[in-house]
C-alpha cells in the first residue's frame, strides 16, 4: 500500500511473537524506503522486567531497522508519539517507523482534551538546491560527450518523473533506472533506455545518480561498473549517501522534483529557449 500509494502503509500486531514476525517486513520496507508504521502491543507497564507473557524488549530490536523506534508510555502523549512518527516517515528519505503501546496504555480511557491531535505536523517544503550546484550540474552534462542520468527510487517518492524526463530532454542526455523508479518512464519515450545500462555506465563521462545510491546494485562505484574517469553529481535527501563508497564532484542534498526543475530551466536558459 505505502509504495502504491505513496502514503502511510499501517499493520497492528500482538506483542511478542506478533511483532518479532514483524522484523523481516519492516527491514524489508527499511531497504525500499517505504513509510510503514508497525504498532505493536506490550505487557502492561507494572509487569515489565516481571517476566509476563510474551515479554520482550521490542523497541530496541527495531531502532537498526527504522527511522524511529518508540515506547508510548502515557496515553496523552499518544497522538504526539504518531505525529512524530509521522514526521519521520516522511520527511528526507521516506522509511518505516515503530511504536510500541502496552496494554494498560491501550486500554485506557481519558477525556479528548487530555490528547489533543496536532495539526498541521508534517512538513511539505520543498528542499532547493544552490544555484550554483545547479548550474555546476548543468554545465557538466550539457558539456560532456557521454552524459548519462540514473534515475533511483527518490523518483517515485518524490512525483518527480516529469521533471526527470524534461531535464534529461533539456541536456539531451540517455535516461536509465533502477529501484521504485522501473515504473516511472514511459519505456517508448526516445530518452528512456533499459536494456544497454552497463555498457553506458562504463563508458559515460558524466553520470547523475538521483536518488540511486551507489550500492550492491551499481557495484559500490567501482570503476568495473562506472567509468573510473566519469565525473559524479549526487543528488539524495540523505547528505549521509553522498560520497558513500565513491568521491563525488557535485553534490546536491536536496529532494529530486525541486532540483529538477531548477536544473531543466537553468538548462534551457543555457540553450536559450
């Protein structure tokens, strides 16, 4: 549903067992960057440590596995815990998140007033990337030979196809993918290839990865599956990827349909349209 949607995918599971069959899908969503939020139930709080039924220390087998990981210890902090999941779920790199609620916290009872809902807790602002990055990332494919733009899942996450495609119009430059962004493209569109992607990464001589982390997928960078002499602009919403495995000689932390879309009009300003 959270990559379908592109929305918060939710699943509510007993504790002990039910949640530690849990790990696999939630690492799962970890790795494909899916917002997926995992409740799960607890021993009452006076019984923790005692050894009830099913008891476990759950919140820190998900910490390595989420972008956060909690125990809702009073049930007027409830609607704060979800809205700060929230949060982290979709804000930079989209990823799954836990909360764990014991059963006295669950089954209490307490006026409205005493949980008030947030509103309006999510960021929606996009993240612009310096112009002079912009213009550093135009020059250097509009003045390459064997441009080349490698399209990752941020694509998807980000709405940004149709900035993606008129960027990669603008600069005239092949446009491959790996991840959430196979579904993307239009397969018939002239600047939209598949099928010579190794070939292209190992002869390119500039190459932007939007979004496409420089992992098992891409051989770590290595110069047996990216040209050792290929210069490298980076784009992700995690600074942390940029520069992982390989130096990279432009980089854009920033989110993929906001830089796009700067970088498809300082391009056209280049050709002059």
């Amino acid at each position: 549903y959270a990559r379908l949607s592109r929305r918060i995918g939710v699943a509510v599971v007993t504790a002990g067992p039910g949640v530690t069959d849990a790990v696999t899908g939630i690492a799962n969503a970890k790795q494909a960057e899916s917002p997926v939020l995992l409740i799960g139930g607890a021993a009452p709080q006076a019984l923790r440590t005692k050894g009830a039924l099913q008891e476990t220390e759950q919140v820190a087998i998900f910490r390595p596995i989420t972008k956060l990981s909690e125990r809702v210890e009073r049930v007027e902090h409830l609607a704060g815990h979800l809205a700060t999941a929230f949060r982290a779920m979709t804000t930079g790199r989209p990823g799954p998140a836990f909360l764990e609620i014991p059963w006295d916290v669950l089954s209490e009872r307490i006026d409205l007033e005493r949980a008030p809902l947030p509103r309006r807790y999510r960021p929606t602002c996009a993240r612009l990337a310096d112009p002079r990055s912009v213009e550093a990332l135009v020059s250097l494919l509009r003045g390459s030979e064997r441009p080349v733009i490698l399209a990752g899942s941020a694509v998807h996450w980000d709405r940004a196809w149709e900035e993606t495609i008129a960027f990669a119009r603008a600069v005239d430059a092949p446009l491959f993918f790996n991840g959430m962004a196979r579904s993307c493209f239009d397969p018939s569109d002239p600047h939209v290839f598949a099928r010579c992607r190794r070939e292209a990464l190992l002869e390119c001589d500039a190459l932007l990865l939007l979004g496409a982390p420089l992992d098992f997928r891409l051989g770590y960078g290595a110069s047996t599956t990216i040209a050792e002499n290929a210069k490298l602009a980076v784009l992700d919403v995690d600074g942390l990827e940029i520069g992982k495995n390989r130096s990279v000689d432009i980089p854009l932390v920033v989110d993929a349909k906001s830089v796009m879309s700067q970088a498809t009009d300082q391009a056209l300003r280049c050709a002059g349209v």
